[in-house]
C-alpha cells in the first residue's frame, strides 16, 4: 500500500543475513523514520508528505518487519535493531541526520545517536517505549483484549495459537489501545498490517521481538552518550507512565520533552499534523533546539 511520493522502495542488502527494505522521498538533509513494534515504512504515510519539501526522507522497514527478510538466528533484541539502523546509515554514507522513531523506534534512534553521533544532528523520540517490567507490558496497557493478547502470546504453545487465531478485528483492537481516539486508526493501515502478519514466519518474529523485553529498559544505559539534540514527544495518553517519562528525559545529556493533548502512543499515526509542527518547528539549529509551537485540535 506505499503510497508516499514516488511509492517505490528499495531493499538495501547490509551483509549476507541482513537486508532493509526503505523509502526515499523528498529533498534536503537526511531524515530517517524508524517505526513501532508490528509496524512498517507505511505507518509514516501521513507525516512522510509534510516532511518531505524539506528533507529526504529514508522510511526504513526494521529488521524483519514489514517487507524487510526475516532472520531467523538474529536476536531482535534492541542491540540488534541499532546494529541494523546504524549499518544503514554508514552504508548510504547519510551524514547531518535527523533521526525520527515511535515506541521501539524511538529507543533506537537514541541509541543509535549514541552509537555515532558525528553523523547525528537531532532526534525526535516519540512514545519511547524503554520501560517495561514484563513481557509486551506497554501494549498491555492500552486495553483488556490488548493485556489478554499479549499476555497469552507470554506462554509458547498457547503464543503461537492465539498469534495463529488472530484476525482483523482483534488486531484493530489491540492497535487501537494504543489511541485516544481507536476511530482515527485508518482501515487501510489496519488492512496493510493484517496481510504482512500473514507473511511467513511473521509470527515467530513478532514473538521474538515480544520476547526480548528486557532490551528495551537496558537500552536506557546508552542515552548518556548521545550528544545531538533529543526532542521527547508523549502523547498525553501514552502508556508510559509520568515517572518513566521523568527517568527517560533525565538519562539524557541534551533533552527536552514535550506532551501531546489527546493522543496516545501511536501518534505518527493518530496526530501527523501535530508531530510534523514538532519536528519541522523544532529541528535543531546551531546544536540547539529552536522554539516551537504545538497546535491541537
């Protein structure tokens, strides 16, 4: 369903077991978009086009996600996914870049600010999924069917058959836990979703991910690292909790944050308006954040 700009992509081969599939829109310095947990290049398909005039705009499939090949002796724990996204840039030779990334997306980008910060310039972490304490913790929050989902998904045999019964309404419920407003989530992208989890092995990738929870909290220890700008994005109904909030924004050097009324934690896709006024007003200049205004509906 790319339908962004040119709507071509291009697998981008990283060595003999790794391989990105990306989208290359727009002009100008370099951006990157990096994804949440079960999502693709095309969860940025409302905020890639109010970017793009003034960036080019690299939207990547994480390993094994979307159309990007599965591995299946990789860890998909988060060393993995910054060893991928930082393979990426060095491989396109992108320098002066704006990292953005939603949920796990945004623990990456800042950890792969810190891995090589001589070619970051700022970051946007929206949602910063870094604070779990059990298996899927944050998804479960969102609602009753998304906590009893993922908790069953905790468990091998009965995972891999409630991963297996999983259709399109009980995926748009479990999604939709994760918005203020479920009737915002687009069909579309809830179609688009449904038919890449019927890819072969999705499910086993899904759970892998899942399984590797406790990544995501140790990712915290690289945030002193990063020297570039960080720009925290919550929305105000995120999972996450305010002290969470507090402990992420404190880990790093260089951090503002910012919440967002009325939006829960996929905001890309609930608030592309919002997101896009953040990142285009807020970009930095000269190392330093410039001024910006939210507006909100």
């Amino acid at each position: 369903m790319t339908d962004t700009a040119t709507g071509k992509t291009t697998l981008l081969t990283i060595d003999d077991r790794l391989s990105l599939r990306y989208q290359r829109t727009g002009s100008g310095s370099p951006m990157v978009l990096l994804h949440t947990i079960r999502g693709q290049l095309e969860y940025f398909r409302d905020l890639v086009p109010r970017l793009a005039e003034r960036y080019t705009i690299y939207a990547v499939d994480m390993p094994g996600h979307g159309h990007s090949p599965i591995d299946r002796s990789a860890s998909f724990e988060e060393p993995y996914f910054r060893h991928a996204i930082v393979s990426f840039i060095e491989r396109l030779d992108l320098r002066d870049v704006t990292l953005v990334g939603e949920s796990i997306g945004a623990v990456v980008a800042i950890t792969v600010a810190a891995a090589i910060p001589d070619r970051i310039r700022a970051v946007f972490a929206l949602n910063t999924y870094d604070y779990e304490t059990r298996y899927a913790d944050g998804v479960r929050r969102g609602n009753l069917l998304a906590n009893v989902a993922m908790g069953s998904f905790a468990v091998p045999i009965v995972g891999a058959i409630s991963a297996a019964l999983e259709n399109r309404f009980i995926l748009r419920q479990v999604v939709g836990g994760g918005f203020y407003d479920s009737r915002k989530l687009p069909d579309d992208i809830v179609a688009e979703f449904d038919r890449v989890g019927r890819r072969p092995g999705y499910r086993w990738l899904e759970r892998k991910v899942l399984a590797g929870w406790r990544s995501w909290g140790a990712a915290r220890a690289q945030y002193a690292n990063v020297r570039a700008p960080v720009t925290l994005v919550y929305g105000e109904n995120d999972w996450s909790r305010p002290a969470e909030r507090q402990r992420t924004e404190q880990a790093i050097p260089n951090a503002r944050a910012l919440t967002l009324p009325e939006t829960g934690h996929f905001s890309a896709l609930e608030r592309p308006r919002e997101i896009a006024d953040i990142i285009l007003g807020g970009a930095a200049q000269n190392g330093k954040p410039a001024p910006i205004r939210l507006r909100t509906t």
